[in-house]
C-alpha cells in the first residue's frame, strides 16, 4: 500500500542542515554515476505561461526510485496559491509497486534552498557576506535561510515587484538568519545586486529582472527560477560577464535553460560556455572557485535526483524500517 507523505510530514523530519548535507551527497552519488538521471518531460501548456516538468532519479544502491512533477502556474499569486505545486511517487526497485506519494511543495523550495547552498559554498568568496534576492515568494524563503548556513551575512537585500512580499519575506527570514544580519528593502532590482557579493534570482519571470553591468566584480549568481526555455531571469549582459558557468547537467541546461538559451541564439556565446556540473565540482573532479575577481554563476533548471534523494529521507525518517519490498 501506498504511504502518503504529508509537507507537514517532511517539514517535521528535514531541515537546512540536513538537506544540504544531502543535497551535497546527492550531487557527487550523481556525478559518480551511482545516481541515474534519465531525460526530463518538460512540456508548456498552450496558450498560457503555464507550464510542467516530470523528472525521474533512480539511485542505484537504493530499494527505491522515483519521479517528481511539478506545475508551475504563474498566475496562482494572485489566487493566494503557490506558483509551484509539486508532489514525488517513490517505487520499490524490485517489484515497481508504489510505495509513497510525497508531497513535495515544501520539499520543492527546501531542496532548491540547498541546492543554492552547495553552489555557493563550493563558488562564492569566502568572506562574501552581502546576499541578494530578487523575488520574494516561497521559494526565496529557503534559498535565503540556506545561503545563510553556508556563508555568515551582515546583510539581506530583497527586492520584489510587490512590496508587500518583499516585507513579508523579511519577517519571515528574521527567525531564520543570524539576529545580526541587516534587512534591507531594497527599491528596483538595481538597487538590490549593486555591489552584493551574492545575487540569487528566485523568479519565473520571462524578462530579464536584473542588469548584468551592475554586477560587482567576484561576486556569485545563483539562478533558481527559470527552467523553460521560454523563462530568462538573468540578461545576456550577465551571461557574457561570467567566467564561470556551472549547472546541474549540461544536456538539460542547453535544453530549458533560457537564461543560456537566449545567448546562444544571439552568439553571444557558445556551447563552450558551460564550465562544469556542480556535482564535478562537488566531487572533487573540477576545481570550485579559483579566482576572487570572477563572476561565477550556478544555473539550475531543476534536478529530479535531489527531490527524490531528500524524499526518500523523509519516507525513511516516517516509516523507520520501511524498504519498499511487499
């Protein structure tokens, strides 16, 4: 029988630490190829901005596999819902009889937060301690609070469209960053990036919501919104600016990025572009950050491996002993 695992159920059993920590496993098991990853669904919904993706993730040295969907449904903000609604099937790996339906909308922005975590521990300064965000929804939320884990922040800039979501962010993020990191409002999404030492882009915009000129020097990019090709957070300014661009699988990148897709329309630049897989740096097999004046950025489109890795935890942390087998 199927087990169905609530956001409540998984928000109890996973927090920051442990996802990133798994998050990390996941990315090396992967580049190891003791993770597979077959190829994505990924369709658009016609004539709409709406859009899906099906991702499956089958860890090799595990008693189960699995899937994750997700919809994203922009026009949900102003329905008060989320703009992504996701869940993730577990299956035995002997028998291919379900074993859980998780829900995934907190699993979702958690797994995204540590993602961004991993990417920034392994490409931002050491002493970076200037973050941005611009989009204030759910998922800046844990993109914010996992940064925070991983670098120590004496300011927060959050920039979004909607006041009100920028402040109710702010409030939310001031149980969980240091006391002593400044929260700043910041006014246009120039004001947000200027001179910050990280820039995290938490949208599903289909424009560009930042100027790569105003970019500083060595700072670190973290592209967490956009996975279609028809989305683009981040401007061709920003993509040329980059010495290093480095994603969670190439194929898929050149595939549903926009944010590289766009660049490589224009010739702006070439399939060359993409650096590394953050799972080669992970793993040791690619150098992380080398250079202090160079702009490093982490485009992620999405990765099925490290929902169904942090779901299979939280079936694990539910249901102690539990493999899967009838």
């Amino acid at each position: 029988m199927s087990i169905h695992i609530s956001d409540e159920d998984v928000m109890a059993v996973l927090d920051p630490d442990t996802a990133i920590r798994l998050t990390e496993a996941a990315y090396a098991a992967h580049a190891g190829n003791r993770i597979a990853a077959p190829p994505r669904i990924s369709a658009a919904i016609p004539k709409s901005l709406n859009s899906f993706i099906v991702l499956p993730a089958i860890p090799l040295d595990h008693s189960l596999f699995g899937y994750k969907f997700a919809s994203s449904f922009p026009g949900n903000t102003h329905l008060g819902l989320p703009t992504v609604v996701s869940h993730i099937a577990l299956y035995s790996m002997e028998t291919g009889v379900a074993v859980a339906h998780v829900e995934s909308n907190y699993l979702t922005t958690l797994k995204t937060g540590a993602s961004a975590a991993v990417a920034t521990r392994h490409l931002a300064r050491e002493d970076a301690s200037v973050l941005a965000v611009i989009g204030a929804g759910e998922l800046s939320k844990h993109v914010a609070s996992c940064v925070s884990q991983v670098r120590r922040l004496r300011e927060l800039r959050i920039y979004d469209r909607d006041p009100s979501r920028s402040r109710a962010l702010a409030d939310w993020l001031k149980g969980h960053v240091e006391a002593s990191c400044d929260m700043v409002m910041a006014a246009s999404s120039e004001q947000c990036v200027e001179e910050a030492d990280i820039v995290t882009t938490c949208t599903t915009s289909p424009v560009p919501v930042l100027n790569g000129d105003l970019l500083a020097d060595g700072c670190h990019i973290n592209a967490m919104g956009s996975f279609t090709p028809e989305m683009q957070e981040i401007d061709t300014r920003t993509i040329e600016r980059c010495g290093r661009i480095v994603v969670d699988v190439t194929a898929d990148a050149w595939a549903y990025a926009g944010d590289l897709i766009r660049p490589l329309a224009e010739g702006k630049i070439g399939t060359d572009a993409i650096d590394a897989t953050l799972g080669d740096i992970v793993s040791g097999a690619v150098p992380g950050r080398t250079d202090r004046r160079e702009i490093t950025l982490f485009e992620s489109i999405g990765f099925g491996v490290l929902d169904v890795i942090l779901a299979i935890a939280a079936f694990e942390a539910r249901c102690p002993g539990a493999t899967g087998r009838p």
